[in-house]
C-alpha cells in the first residue's frame, strides 16, 4: 500500500514537472523511473532482509539515512567548507557552512550515478566518486528567487580543466558583483555596475603596503587581535598587509608604522592571466573592463574586440565547438554569423579579499547551469594557527587548531 501511494505521488511530480514546470521529458522520465526503482528496490530489501538476519534493522536504518541524507544534500541543503581567504573578511577559513540550493531553484543532478556523500572524488584512495554511465540534462526547478548583486553564492568553478561532468567540478565560493545585463567597470579597484559606483563595505579587504620602523616587531598577538592573516614580508621595514577599514586605522595609529599606502594595479598592468588574455583588453586588478555579462536571449554583433571575450562561452559552455574566426570574419561551421545571441545567463564573481582573490577576472563568466546555491548561515567555526614552513620544494602551510569561532556560529551571511 506505501508503495502504491508512494508511486502515485511520484507520478503526480512527474505531471507538475512536464506541464506546470515545462522540465525536459526524456530527462524528467529517466530521473523518475530511476527514483522510483530505487525506492521499490529499498522496500524489497526491507520486507526480504530484515525478517531473515538480526542485523537487518540496523541496516535498514543505515540505508534509509543515507538516501535520506542523500536527497536532503542534493535537492535542500549541503554543508560547504571555506578553504582560502578569498572571501575575507566576510567568511573566513575554517567556516562551515549552509549552501541553500533552493533559493535559485534546485539544480536536478546531472550525473546520478555517484557515491554518497562525496562529491568528486573518493575519500583515503582518490579515484573517481561518480560514473557518466548515465548523464542528465541541466534543468533547474523553480525558486524562490533569482541572483541579485551583491549575493553570496556557490558554484562550480567553469575553468576547471580535468574533464569533469559540471556538477562534479571543484565548488567555489564568491560574491556576484554583476548579474546577467550588466555592464561591469572597476575604476581603481572600485566596482562599477552600469555606471554606478558600489557602496564599499568595511569587511572589504585590499592591498596595502605598510612601512614600518625597525624598533620593534607587529608581533602576532597585534595581528590576532586586529584579524590580520594575510601578511608578506621580504624586509624588517615593508610589509604588506590585506586591511579593511575596520583594522586599517589601528595599523595607521600604531606607534610602530610611518605609513600604510594603497597598492593599486595601474591600467594596463595585466598578471598575465587576466580574462580575457589578450592584447586587446590590457585590464587589470583594479582597473577592469568595461565589461557585458551575457544575458539570455540578447544578441550581441561579433567583432574582433568581442571575440577573446565571448569565444570560450560559445564554443565550450554552450556547445558549438565550430565556431571560429577567419580573416577577420566569423564563422558556425562553414556558415558565416555576424551575431550570436546567447542561450544561457553568466554572472561575474568576485571575493571579498579584492587583491587575493582568484576570481572571474582571471577565468571569466560563471554560466547559470555551474551555480550550485546561495550561501545560507555559517554552522560553525574552528580557528586555525597557520605556520609558514621552508622546505625543499618550497614554502609550505602547517595548520593547527587553535579552537572554535563561537560568535560566528549560527551566523546570517550578507
């Protein structure tokens, strides 16, 4: 009778997801049947196993958490790890927190066939955690909203380059500063969203280079006490420090320092990797663009300026691997185009550590099927000590606890 119910219901999902939802069929159908073959499966086992061996309730309950732990990670919620500072001082190393997956409309897996609870690869002997025996479509259920600037999100990162499935690529995490429509500019490090410069929060951080005297030391109970953790130092006198405007001033006030000056990257000083690489666009850090973030249905007219900007997005993201540029014109195949008009909407990351941030200035647009979700509140947080260590192959971080973030708990993310 649970059975019969159950596949009723699944079955009235299915409808809301062809009619109301206008979900693939072919994938909408294949995502069901596999769900409800695991389901029946799971109810066989339980009527046959658990009356033969006394060890059968035990299982049963290890198996219905994990396909319940299953779905809540894939379709709700899943806990995310911030593993480098380039979202400092917003979200720190060490937090954990909650990826809300439907606030932008759950992103039905891709490839199904995976191990629970990993993502990628195998804990202890990593090998791959997934097959692509069988792959999905992208398709993205209705949400309670959409990006907005200014939003913390999850994603996985596009310019990956180990020929993963989409939904298995690393995850990161960083603000959207410019959504699907925008015009992008950044005039001395500042954001500019269509001509309108942003309001700069004070947890923003930058790069300073701060002189100081050789009377004594910052030593490390100054820079815990004022949240300092990214600091490089080739001399006793100048050192450069990522500052906010809330530890900024106590650096400035510090008996021990003549002066703390702003580093800015000037116009034209490309690292040599900043999207897009080429001699047309010599952007950098802080001088950027100006820069349209593709939108869905809006047909642009392709010239050789535009071509570095929107080629990878055209070829790899969607899928027409033979479109090319020869003699100055453009072509889809052997079929010359002039336009392009795109098929998905891209957003633009950045982190909040502006200077020491690996970000979309350096790989480019996010597509909307790479997001995962938006960061929702921080869980908990453990607090590391970090010692830089010279060895043979070079410098290397050793991390020790150093105890548990207890106001950041629980913790609303803006």
């Amino acid at each position: 009778m649970v059975l019969i119910v159950w596949t009723v219901l699944n079955l009235l999902i299915l409808g809301i997801l062809l009619f109301a939802a206008h979900a693939p069929v072919v994938g909408s159908i294949i995502f069901f049947l596999i769900w409800e073959l695991a389901v029946w499966f799971y109810y066989v086992y339980r009527y046959n196993f658990r009356h033969m061996h006394r060890i059968g309730e035990w299982v049963d309950a290890i198996m219905f958490a994990v396909i319940a732990a299953t779905v809540i990670r894939s379709m709700f919620i899943e806990l995310y790890q911030i593993p480098t500072s380039s979202m400092e001082k917003s979200l720190l190393v060490g937090d954990f927190l909650f990826v809300n997956k439907m606030s932008y409309g759950t992103r039905l897996t891709m490839t199904p066939l995976s191990f629970p609870f990993a993502h990628h690869t195998m804990p202890w002997i990593d090998t791959k955690a997934y097959s692509e025996a069988i792959k999905f479509p992208y398709y993205r259920l209705p949400g309670f909203g959409k990006i907005k600037n200014g939003d913390v999100v999850v994603f996985n990162w596009p310019d990956e380059r180990l020929d993963r499935p989409v939904d298995k690529k690393e995850n990161y995490i960083k603000r959207c500063v410019a959504i699907p429509g925008d015009t992008l500019t950044v005039e001395r490090g500042v954001i500019h969203i269509n001509g309108v410069a942003e309001n700069v929060p004070p947890m923003r951080q930058f790069s300073y280079t701060v002189r100081k005297n050789t009377t004594g030391q910052l030593g490390s109970k100054f820079m815990k006490e004022q949240d300092i953790t990214d600091v490089e130092t080739d001399n006793e006198t100048i050192w450069i420090m990522q500052l906010n405007d809330k530890n900024r001033p106590f650096v400035q006030n510090n008996s021990l320092v003549n002066s703390v000056d702003t580093i800015i990257h000037p116009r034209g000083q490309n690292d040599g990797n900043l999207f897009p690489i080429s001699r047309q666009h010599s952007w950098s850090r802080d001088y950027y663009g100006p820069l349209y973030i593709p939108k869905k249905g809006v047909t642009v007219t392709l010239t050789e300026q535009n071509y570095p900007i929107y080629e990878r997005l055209i070829k790899e993201y969607e899928n027409h691997e033979d479109f090319s540029t020869r003699g100055g014109k453009f072509y889809m195949g052997s079929e010359e185009v002039t336009t392009y008009t795109f098929e998905m909407d891209y957003y633009f990351m950045m982190g909040d550590n502006r200077h020491y941030s690996y970000d979309s200035r350096f790989w480019g647009f996010v597509p909307e099927n790479h997001v995962v979700g938006r960061a929702w509140f921080v869980l908990w947080s453990i607090r590391h000590n970090v010692e830089k260590i010279q060895t043979p192959e070079g410098v290397v971080e050793s991390r020790s606890f150093d105890g548990i973030r207890w106001k950041r708990c629980f913790m609303g993310i803006k």
